[in-house]
C-alpha cells in the first residue's frame, strides 16, 4: 500500500479541514505525524466534520497561511507538505481579486520562502486547476497546453504554480504541481457552489428541489476525491515526481447534462432545468474541457478508478448521513 511510505513521516497539510486536504488527512491518519492548519473561514472550503474522527489526536492549528510568522513555524522539520490551501471560487475571484492574489500568489511565495530558509529539504505538493488553461484550443488537453486563464483565480492560481516550479528549478525545493479537473465526494462544500457546481446540485436533490443545468452540453471529465489523494500520494513519494506538472483527469468524459442524469438515476429521483449562463458567468465559462492525463499515468502509473455513478452513489451516501454538517 502506497500509505506505507508515509510510516512515521511528519505531514503538514495546508487547508487541512477542507475537502481534498481532510481526505489525505484521513487516508494517512495512524501513519504519519500530521499537523493541518486552515483558517475555517467560512467562505471557503474548510469544515470540522471533515476531521471529526482524527482532530483529537493530530495537531491542528487554527491559522491562515498569509500569516508569515505561523507559515515559518509550520514547514520547520516536515517531511512533506501538501499545499492544499487556497481561494477556489472563480466568482470571489473576480469580485474580490485581491483576496484572492493574497491566498492563491502571494501566501505561496511566503511558504516557499520559508521552506528555502528554513527547511530545505521538504517535499511540497501544490494543488493547482485545470482553470489555468482557459478555453481550450483543442481536446483533450495536456500539460502543454498555453496558459490562458479566464478569470483572475486562473492568473492567481498559475502564479502560485510558477512560483514552485522556480523554486524547485532554482533552490533545488522538491515541488510537484497537479492541476486538477472536476473533483468530488464526501467532504466537499455543498452549501453554495463555491467550490464545485456538482455541490450544489447535490443539496438541492437531497432537499428534494429542482437544480439548475447551465448550458447543459459542456463536456467534462470528473475525478472521484480517492483517486485524487492516490495522485497525491504518488506524486509526493516519487522523486521523478521532482519539478513536474500533472494534469488528473478521465476517460470517462460526460456532458453535464448527462451527470445531471446520473445524479438521478443514483438517488432515485430528481429533476433539473436547463437554463442560459448567467452573462457575469458566461464571460469566464471555459466551454468543452477534458484532460489528457497520460503523462502522471506513465510515470506514476496513475488512473482514476472510481467511475461517475459508484462515485455519485457514495457522495449522496455520505451526505444523506452526515448533511447535517454540510447543508
């Protein structure tokens, strides 16, 4: 098992109470000596229930990664960091862009500053979006493609990715980069769609109400949170990992008026209107986007293994026995 690697290693996840950070979090419980900090503010990702079974026994610390002093703190004799922590909304991000320059450009330069002074030697993985890449030019789209953000979260989110890569090319900092697509399951944010469209669908067809499609024929491709944290794990484990950027992704590409259909085909019931994009959204839609993830699949050996409806069966699942927390 791939967790093995980690027996005894000091882990520091940034955003750690948030979705896909909770998920390594939980994975590597009773391994590794792990430390989360995330700020819970309530804006973004982060949420108790997320660590409920794990908090007692980690140390978890309360803090927001702008804050430099707790930042130099943290990274001191880590083996590894999973750098999840960031401003994910690409609607907050145009109406706020200075947050989000603060959390997803400037904090990232400030952690890797003080990994160079302070702890040199650490593994940093930094959780990146398919965002980056704009309006594809053609699909499905690998790591070359050109970089063309569409909203400001895009241009904050490649300079946060930039950053790890000069560090690692230039301070020889072991950095990873994953720009990932569509990520969902237990633990996501489902009270608004800040994080993820499929998050919203998800309490209205547990309340029993009608979700909104918009568009409807966009293709995309979704990934399950457990493949994500296996791409996490992989990634940070292997040195040839070092300096690299990978795309995750599908070959099970869907249009969203197909998921939609398939959320209900799991619950057992629902219905959905398709209507027109918003135009504030509409400026900043990417169209058409999948990824080509051949290349964390030839060297890590990576592929999802959670298909669309055994992964919308279990994220209903959960939220049915846990919304309380989420709702």
């Amino acid at each position: 098992m791939i967790e093995s690697n980690f027996k005894d290693k000091k882990i520091c996840i940034t955003g750690g109470a948030g979705f896909i950070g909770s998920a390594i979090a939980n994975r590597l419980f009773g391994i590794a000596e792990i430390t989360i900090v995330d700020s819970l503010i309530p804006e973004y990702g982060g949420n108790l229930h997320n660590i409920e079974k794990i908090k007692d026994h980690i140390k978890f610390d309360i803090a927001d990664v702008r804050e430099k002093d707790v930042i130099e703190n943290l990274v001191k004799d880590m083996d590894y960091i999973f750098n999840m922590a960031g401003q994910t909304s690409h609607m907050d991000s145009m109406t706020d862009p200075h947050t989000d320059l603060e959390i997803n450009a400037r904090a990232q330069l400030s952690i890797l500053e003080a990994i160079r002074q302070h702890n040199p030697k650490v593994k940093i993985i930094f959780a990146s979006t398919r965002q980056i890449y704009g309006r594809p030019d053609n699909l499905p789209v690998d790591e070359s493609h050109p970089i063309r953000p569409v909203d400001v979260n895009g241009i904050n989110k490649n300079a946060g990715e930039q950053y790890h890569k000069l560090y690692n090319d230039v301070y020889g900092i072991q950095t990873s980069i994953l720009r990932l697509t569509n990520t969902y399951g237990p633990g996501m944010r489902v009270k608004d769609a800040r994080q993820t469209f499929v998050g919203i669908w998800i309490q209205k067809i547990l309340k029993g109400e009608d979700f909104e499609v918009w568009g409807g024929d966009q293709l995309r491709d979704f990934n399950y949170v457990d493949d994500v944290v296996d791409a996490f794990l992989k990634v940070a484990i292997n040195k040839n990992a070092n300096g690299e950027i990978f795309n995750l992704g599908s070959n099970e590409v869907i249009t969203l008026n197909e998921l939609a259909d398939a959320l209900i085909d799991v619950h057992g019931s629902g219905n959905y209107k398709i209507r027109n994009f918003p135009e504030d959204r509409k400026k900043i839609d990417i169209g058409d986007y999948y990824s080509d993830y051949s290349k964390i699949n030839e060297l890590l050996e990576w592929h999802p293994s959670v298909n669309i409806k055994e992964g919308l069966s279990k994220t209903l699942d959960y939220y049915r026995q846990h919304g309380e927390h989420y709702l």
